[in-house]
C-alpha cells in the first residue's frame, strides 16, 4: 500500500469508526423501525409504552387528529369518530360515551376513519363503521359484529362510506364494495380510470418515498428493502461489537480475551454484508433525506412522466395515481367523488363508467384532503392543511371558511391546519385543528363540547404510529424544538459517509 492510500486508509478508517459510534443505535433503531412500519400486520395489536410518549403528545381539545370526522343528527346526537373508535353524545355534547362493545381492541385497529348512519331518527338505528381493521356494524345496544368483504384482506384499511339513494359504498385504499342498503351484503365492484386521464406526472416526493420502502419494484422491492433494513441492524450492532472488544482489552487489561467467536462473525459479515448492499443503503439514505423538509421542500415543485422507466413497476404511473384518501356522494350529479394521492376524481354512482379528473382551483396540501363531504345544491366541502373551502362547481365559485384567528404569514407556517369537521344537516357545524383541535366556524358561535379524559384514554398510540414519528423525527420535537428538523438530513448524510467510508476501506484491504 502505498503512502497516499495508507493515509487515505487511515483517514476513511477514522471517519468511519467515530461516525459509527456517534449514529450506531440510532442507525440500528432505524432499520429497525422502518423494517416494522413496512409491515404494520406484525405489530399492529401492540400500543406503545405511554412511558415512551412525550407529554406534547398528549391529547387536549381533540386535537392531533384524534377525530377524523363527525355527524349531529337531526335529534341533537353527536357521533365523533377518529382514533378512538366512534364516540357518542345524547345530550348535545355535554357528556361522551365509547362504543366500543366489540369493537376493535387496539389503538391501531381501533382508528375509525368514517361512520354511517341508517335507518336515523329510528329508535334503532344502524351504525356501519370505516376502520383500519375493516367494517363494523353496530344495531342499536347490541355489541359490534364485523361485516366481511369479498375479495379482501382479513384487515382491510377503509377510508370512506357512501350512501346513496339505494346503496352503501364502500372504500379501501385500493378498492371499493357495494350493497344493497336493507340486506348489507357486499360484492366488490371495478374502478375503471378513463385512460386519457390516468396519472402521467408522478410528484417526486411520492417517487422518492416508494423509492424509499421499496413499492417502486412492487412486491420484489418491498422485500428487499426489508432486507436492507434488517442488514442496517446487523451492521450497528456488529460495528459496536467490533469497536467494543478492542477497546475492552486496551482499557480494561484484567477483563482482557482473545477475540471469541462473536467477534470473528461480526468482523467478517460486518465486511461482507456491508459491501453487498451498500448501494442499497446509499440510495435508502439520499430517498429519505428528501421526505422531510427542509430538503422536502426542494422536490414538492416536481413531477415525473409515467413513462419514466423508474416507474416501470409503480402502481401510481396509471389509474387513480396513488391510494384514495376519502370519496363523498354528490345527489345532483348522482356522481362520486374521490379524493386520491393525485387529486380529485369524478365518477358514476353506479360504476357503471369510468373515473375521470376533477380539476377544481383548491389549495390541497401535499399530505392530501382531510375533509370531503357533498353539501345540499352541489356544493363541495374540501378541507386539508391548506385550509376549508366550499365548491360551487357549476357556478364557477369558491370561498374559504377562514378559521377564527387565522394566521398566515407564509404558505408553511399557517395555522389552519384542518384535520376534521362535524356535520349537521349537511352544513360544517364545527372544524378540526390539528394543533388546535375542535374550533367554532364563527366567532359568534356558542362554546363547543370539551374533550372528557376517558376519550383521550382509549385512543392510546399504537406501536406502529410511534414508530411512524421516531422514524421521521417528529418525536425529538418535544427536546430540539425546530432543530429536530435537521435530524434526517444530518442522519442521511452520515449513513452516506459510513457507506463511502466503508467501501473505501474495504477496497483497501483487498489491495
């Protein structure tokens, strides 16, 4: 070896020990974590430890998205439904009862999306429940039972109920059921997509984020990203192995031992393993980077063509583009609306045609709509972290229900963020704040219903979503503040030096 590569050995070997101890449990949790939130199924009945939630996730107000939606009936009951299952009010809000009588046990199945409300006004009236375990009908006291879909998952993840004039609809990420409203039983039904309308341009950020789990290779790529994930542990835990054991012999001569046999496989698969997928790592690294801001912010303005070759395998170059996020009913056009990862869509009531575009002037927040619901004469109410607007679609109008002390003094710092809202009489009765959780719609309105404790109780974080937010940082906030953004960036620029480091060094032994 000569002079110039040892230095450069010592240099490449120097960077790659000390950023490997300062990232190494942080790097082996992340394996880990993103190997579980690609497979919810393996922990979805597990909640968190509450002694591992930060405090500043604490539910006041029903804020956090802890209700995705709300119906008062002509009576004066409210049913709230999010995160803790379906919540009910007979007293116009001044107390809340769970239903949860045979009802999803856990926090992560127990997260109801959407609620249907048959036969109202009766005295035993039926409550058809959209969760992400699946469909759950409740009559009257009776506990819940839950309804099979043909041609589903054993847990479907439901997003959206529908009733129509003789009909419920309903909708998975990927997929739709209908029945008749008297008998409930479902049959899956086609969603065709016009082919002149069909996704062309992808958002890079959703590219960068199959890219990142894998879906962008399909099936193949989801399981070798859950390899990769897995060699991302074996690699931190070996690399505190191989650091460990030297160290202990130099510092601590009693405890001193020849390298056992531990140490021997951790030095040789820590070499191996590390160079077989080192490009896997570089490019899980530079994917993830951009998935958070601030370097989010550098991809939200571009887009690539579906006939991209990197799209070759993705689900989003064609049909709707990406999972559907909510639908809604529209009587005067006897249509459905969908809301997808790539916009908005107009179809027949009875699928009997095909789903095209729905171009509207709406501000839609990258995250997607949080509130979609048909209004009487047409009207559309669509809501997200980009504020609530009301649709005339055919007179050409639209307007924006400002909430009360709105504060906007730049795209990315406002505080409308609307989550949810409660329905009465097919009107917005009130709104959902994520931060600030459930707001009148006008200053003038009287005092809404407080958040009883028990409520917040039953909506405990599952496993899966307190991963969610280690993975993307967000837990850190509650420490760092605003710092805790720079968390990705500075972890994916790390983990690429370890792997240029790495592979350095490796080519220098083998010279």
């Amino acid at each position: 070896m000569t002079t110039k590569r040892r230095l450069g050995f010592r240099i490449s070997k120097t960077i790659h020990k000390y950023l490997g101890l300062i990232l190494g449990l942080y790097l082996v949790a992340m394996g880990g974590s993103g190997l579980l939130l690609n497979h919810p199924e393996w922990i979805r009945s597990i909640n968190a430890p509450q002694i591992l939630v930060p405090a500043d996730y604490s539910y006041s107000n029903w804020n956090r998205m802890l209700i995705r939606g709300g119906t008062i009936t002509a009576d004066g009951t409210w049913y709230l439904v999010g995160k803790a299952g379906v919540v009910k009010s007979n007293d116009q809000g001044d107390s809340f009862s769970i239903l949860d009588d045979g009802f999803a046990a856990s926090a992560y199945d127990r997260d109801t999306a959407d609620l249907l409300i048959l036969n109202e006004g009766s005295s035993d009236p039926i409550l058809l429940a959209a969760t992400r375990s699946g469909l759950f009908r409740k009559n009257g006291n009776n506990p819940w039972s839950k309804i099979p879909l043909p041609g589903a998952p054993a847990s479907p993840r439901l997003v959206a109920l529908i009733e129509t004039s003789n009909r419920i609809i309903v909708f998975s990420e990927t997929a739709a059921w209908e029945a008749d409203a008297t008998t409930l039983n479902f049959t899956q039904t086609d969603l065709a997509v016009a082919e002149a309308d069909a996704a062309t341009r992808v958002p890079l950020f959703r590219v960068l984020h199959d890219i990142h789990n894998g879906t962008i290779l399909g099936t193949p790529g989801r399981i070798l990203l859950d390899i990769s994930g897995l060699i991302l542990v074996i690699l931190g835990v070996s690399g505190l192995v191989i650091w460990f054991v030297p160290w202990r012999n130099r510092k601590r001569p009693n405890l001193r031992q020849p390298p056992g046999r531990v140490f021997r496989w951790c030095w040789k698969y820590h070499l191996k393993l590390g160079i077989w997928i080192v490009l896997i790592l570089m490019i899980m690294a530079g994917s993830g980077m951009f998935l958070r801001p601030p370097l989010l912010l550098a991809t939200i303005t571009h887009s690539l063509d579906s006939n991209n070759p990197l799209l070759r395998f993705s689900s989003r170059a064609g049909g709707f583009g990406g999972k559907i996020q909510s639908a809604t009913y529209s009587g005067s056009s006897n249509t459905l609306i969908l809301s997808t990862q790539s916009g908005l869509w107009r179809g027949p009531a009875d699928f009997d045609g095909e789903f095209r575009r729905l171009h509207l002037p709406v501000p839609i927040h990258g995250m997607g709509v949080t509130v979609l619901e048909g209004m009487p004469t047409g009207q559309l109410l669509i809501g997200s972290f980009s504020g609530l607007f009301v649709v005339e679609e055919h007179q050409g109008r639209i307007w924006r229900l400002r909430r009360p002390g709105l504060v906007e003094s730049n795209p990315y710092q406002s505080n409308d963020l609307v989550s949810a809202v409660v329905m009465a009489d097919n009107q917005p009765f009130a709104r959902f704040d994520y931060h600030d959780g459930m707001l009148p719609m006008t200053a003038q309105q009287p005092l809404l219903p407080t958040m009883p404790t028990e409520i917040a109780a039953a909506a405990p974080m599952s496993l899966w979503h307190y991963l969610f937010e280690f993975h993307n940082g967000r837990i850190f906030e509650p420490w760092l503040g605003p710092w805790y953004l720079l968390i990705i960036p500075l972890s994916g620029i790390i983990l690429l030096l370890l792997c240029l480091s790495g592979t350095y060094d490796w080519w220098c032994r083998r010279k």
